[in-house]
C-alpha cells in the first residue's frame, strides 16, 4: 500500500507542475498577442513623418493646395513667361488638374529685416495670404537675399527661419513643410559661400527641431550655371530643373 501511496503522491505532484507550466505559457501567449496588437497600431505615421522618410507625398486627396513660399526666384524672375514658366508654374503642370499649386513669390525679400533688405517675406502680402490658403503642403525657398547683409542678419537668422516655420506648422491644415536651401549663387563668390557653409547648417538644424523637412537645392545647382540667367536667378532651363527637383522630391525620388 505504501508503494502506491508514493506513486499516487508522484502523479499528483507532476499533475501540479504540468498545470503551472500550462498556466505561464498562456501568460505568454496572451503578452505576445497584447505586444503584436499595441506594434500594429503604432504603425502609422504622420505626413511629416512621410515626408520627412522620403516617401511619396503626390496624393491629390490627402495633399491638394501647395504653397510655394519664397522670392524673386519662386516668384519667377527672368523667365520668358512667368506665369507659365516659373518653377511652381511647372510644378503645376506637372501635378495636373487635381492639385492647385499657389505662387506666393516676392521678389526681393528675406528671412530677417536688416537695412538693405527692407523687404522681410513676413511682413509681405504674399505672407499672408499664403497663410491664407491653409496649404496641405509649403515649400519655403528663402535665404538668397539674407546674404546681402549677413554680418547684420546672422545673429537673427536661426530664429527668424523658426518663426516662420512655426507659423505654417500652426495652421489649420496641419501641411507638410520642405524647407528648402538657396540655390548656388554664380554671381558672387562671397554670397556662395555664405550660403554653402552658413545658413545651409542651419536651415538644415531649424528642420530637424522643428520636425520638417530639409532640401538641399544648393548642391542640387552647383555645376548648372547654364540653368541660370543673370548667375543668379534661372532662365527657363533653370527653371523646369528646378520644377523637375521639386516634383522628385515630394514624390519621394529625391
């Protein structure tokens, strides 16, 4: 009797642990199960977040009023037929029908309002009334103007570029914003460098804390000075290249 009593203590023994063991697999499956359902919905991400990945932003549902922000340059100086030949002009174009592409171009103006440039894009019509439009995306090339007096404009620049940035983050619309790099200057050496190893660096340190999205247009254009008119604005080559660079970059191919 002994002896199944010791065999009767065993099995019930093995029965015990073999329950607790079932018990802590299940426990596993079910975290397994709450950690794969919490990754599948952290799987989305944001437009900016999109963008910023490089991905394709050419959604006439999703995006369809963009903005092109800037100066003389976007507005289309020296091109043959400005309202046909700028670069938002071709963007358009391009885009077809279903997108409205908006320009927003003042020439002359700048990021920081010093004594030669007395023309601040912030203070401009074109300003507000790009706000006005409530974009689903900006794209904001300025910063050619700044270098006329950068002595002056430096110690303001980060923080004016930021300004502007945060107003169009503020809107309604919630857009997607490139901020983009002046092109290479052919006309001035001085101004060049300025913007190769100055307000490059920072345009491209206001976009990462601000969560948008940096364009280097700058390398884009040193070697093209056939593309430019005067050696400082495009001539209608100039300008479909740069229309061709904005279409790749907000279909992720840049």
């Amino acid at each position: 009797m002994k002896k199944y009593a010791r065999i009767l203590l065993l099995l019930l023994a093995f029965a015990v642990i073999f329950a607790a063991c079932d018990s802590g697999n299940t426990e596993t499956h079910s975290e397994t199960t709450v950690s794969e359902t919490f990754a599948e919905t952290t799987t989305e991400t944001s437009a900016t977040e999109a963008a910023n990945k490089g991905e394709n932003m050419i959604d006439a549902q999703r995006y369809p009023k963009i903005s092109c922000v800037g100066d003389s340059i976007t507005y289309g100086a020296w091109a043959a037929d400005r309202e046909t030949g700028s670069y938002p002009a071709r963007l358009q174009a391009k885009l077809g029908d279903e997108f409205t592409v908006e320009n927003f171009g003042f020439g002359g103006s700048s990021y920081v309002e010093t004594e030669i440039n007395y023309k601040p894009y912030m203070k401009s019509t074109q300003y507000a009334e790009s706000l006005a439009f409530n974009p689903d995306i900006v794209i904001i090339m300025l910063g050619t103007n700044d270098t006329h007096s950068w002595a002056e404009t430096k110690p303001q620049f980060k923080e004016a570029v930021r300004t502007m940035v945060k107003s169009y983050a503020a809107l309604e619309s919630e857009p997607v914003i490139y901020l983009c790099s002046p092109l290479c200057r052919y006309d001035n050496p001085t101004h060049n460098a300025t913007i190769s190893g100055e307000i490059r660096p920072i345009l491209e340190e206001v976009a990462e804390e601000e969560g948008c999205t940096y364009v280097n247009l700058y390398s884009k254009t040193v070697g093209k000075a056939y593309c430019f008119y005067d050696k400082l604005h495009p001539n209608d080559t100039g300008y479909e290249y740069l229309s061709e660079l904005i279409y790749d970059m907000l279909s992720g191919k840049y």
